[in-house]
C-alpha cells in the first residue's frame, strides 16, 4: 500500500510502498477515505524538539481519518466489512486502574495512532476493535473524518456549564472554530474569539462568535465593556498554546471562573497564582477525548444539525501531501484534508 511515513530522524516525510497491515484476533482492518493533518502531524513532519524526542522512525504518521471496514479478526463480532468507520487515537492498555473504571482517556500507557504505533495517512489502517467507532447513518464523510478533533472540541467546550455563560475561545485553529459551534448549540450567551490570523479570525465569525478579538490590537477589557459585560469571562478555552493567550484568560475572568487548557505550549509558562487563587478560578487540563462519550456526543450534535463543514477549508489528493501540509502550516487555512481514494 501507499503510506505517508517518517522515514528517518530530521524534518520532511515520504510517500512510500510499504507492507499492508497484518490483523490480530481482536483488531479491525480499515480502508482509509479522508485523512485531516493536524497539529501534531505538523510538529513530526517538521521534526521540532517534541518529534525528536518521542517519535522513531520509521513511522507512518496520522490519526485523522474514515474509511470502511474491510477485515475483522476472528474474535470480532461488532463490526463487519463495508461498515462506515472512524477510530479513537489514543490505543489504551486496558488493564491499568483507570481504564478498569471506565476512564481509559486517563490511561498512563497510552499509544498513540501515528504516534506510538503506525498510523492512518495509508490506504489501510488497523486498530483494535474497541478503539473504532461506527458512524452513524448520513454522516458527511468529510465531518467523519475529522472526528477526531471535534472530538477535542467537544470535550473543551463541554467541560464546564456553558449554558447563558460568556465564554472566552484563545485560538482559532480548527479545534477551537468547532469548539464555538459547540458552546453555541450548548446556550452560551456571548463568545468572543481571540486570534491573531485574519483569516481564522473571519472563520470564526462564521462559525457563530458574537466578537472577534485581535489581539495584538484589542484588548479583552475593551471588549468586554463593549459587549456590557461586568464581571469576566465565566468559562475560558484555551485552545493556542501560548503564554499571552493563557495569561491574558486569567486576568480576564469573573470570580470562580473557569479554565479548560487545551493548547499545548512549546516551553514552561510562569502564571499570577495570587490571581488564580485569590479568584477562585479553577484550571483543568484537557487532553484527548473520553472514550466514548465524547464520541457519542459528537454523534448527537451532528445529527441534531450542528455543522462544523465550513472550519474544513483545504481539499487535497494524498500524493500532494507537501501543499497540504504547507496549507496546513500557513494562517490561512481552516482544517486540511487529504484524499485517500483516487
């Protein structure tokens, strides 16, 4: 099969010929469809300090993606060839504390899927039967394929009570653009988007923000007493990564607000304590989806008419992966896809 791979230590990846994946008795055989890139895929292409240090090559890369069934292992009666599928990322141990209660996105010994083992940038993927989901019937293949990020929205935005809060998103990459139709179909009352990259920032007036925020130009006080409100932001998402971004939530939030961290920053950020602590706002980190709630939610919001089709801005064949990936890379792109079919 064709694959995308990270064929050896230092930046770029090849289009290779490489082996089809072999199945075990509990795994599933995938045809892959559509393939979103995503920031992590970004980050091992270029082989920044984090690529260096967790990923070995060769590796083919990617988690993003649909595709149908096309063999099941012998111990796998679920799920059956033709079916319309996706997978969960994070392949979990199954027998640590956490995933015998029921919270294996909390599991210690995760792998993951173009990460730790190899991925879904290839014709074909394998995954263990209890990490693939079944879509469920007239899902749009394109918003089946990036299940997987909305998912990370989902688990965001839905992470505290939104329902007639003002919240703050800080980052308007595909992640959060999806994570403002979320809060909206959830009854936020006023979101308000900071980011940098006019384009994003033109996305997400699309998607539903009621203010959009430059913010190496406006400052969130301003906004705030434009929009009447008193007393801060109630909920926060920090979807960026960076520190202004992180710091600028904190000194904006009402008393008892709240803060769900997504963005993963490249070094340390140093944070007023006086401030969370004296304002009783509480922190929480989010990594990944809950398995499978998040999954099931996302299902629900997607048949109850959410629609997260305009954040995909950027359609390519997967043999022109460098213009997807240098799409993906730029400011000006919503989430990019690749087309595994042709």
């Amino acid at each position: 099969m064709q694959a995308l791979v990270k064929t050896e230590a230092g930046p770029g990846l090849r289009l290779e010929t490489v082996p089809d994946p072999q199945i075990g008795i509990n795994d599933v055989l995938i045809r892959v469809h559509k393939t979103g890139i995503c920031g992590t895929d970004l980050h091992i292409e270029s082989w920044d300090p984090w690529a260096a240090k967790t990923i070995k090559p060769p590796l083919i890369v990617g988690h993003e993606f649909v595709g149908h069934i096309v063999e099941v292992g012998s111990n796998v009666s679920d799920f059956h060839p033709g079916d319309l599928v996706s997978g969960e990322g994070h392949v979990t141990c199954g027998r640590c504390r956490h995933c015998m209660a029921g919270q294996r996105h909390l599991c210690p010994n995760t792998l993951g899927l173009g990460v730790g083992r190899d991925g879904a940038f290839a014709e074909y993927v394998a995954l263990p039967m209890t990490n693939i989901w079944h879509h469920w019937p007239g899902v749009d293949e394109e918003v089946a394929a990036i299940f997987d990020p909305f998912g990370n929205a989902v688990h965001t935005a839905l992470a505290f009570e939104v329902h007639g809060e003002d919240v703050l998103i800080s980052g308007a990459g595909p992640i959060g653009l999806m994570a403002i139709a979320v809060v909206r179909h959830a009854g936020a009352r006023f979101v308000v988007v900071s980011e940098p990259h006019a384009f994003r920032r033109a996305l997400a007036a699309r998607m539903g923000a009621t203010r959009v925020v430059d913010p190496t130009g406006q400052d969130l006080k301003d906004v705030q007493l434009q929009l009447g409100m008193v007393e801060g932001f109630d909920v926060a998402l920090e979807m960026s990564g960076t520190a202004a971004a992180l710091r600028g939530a904190i000194a904006n939030m009402a008393h008892g607000g709240r803060i769900a961290v997504l963005g993963i920053p490249t070094g340390e950020i140093s944070l007023d304590v006086n401030t969370i602590v004296f304002n009783q706002l509480t922190l929480r980190g989010i990594y990944g989806r809950q398995m499978y709630e998040t999954w099931y939610q996302m299902a629900v919001l997607v048949s109850a008419g959410i629609d997260i089709k305009p954040v995909i801005t950027h359609r390519f064949p997967y043999s022109e992966f460098e213009a997807a990936f240098a799409a993906a890379r730029s400011g000006d792109s919503g989430k990019v896809i690749m087309n595994w079919s042709e």
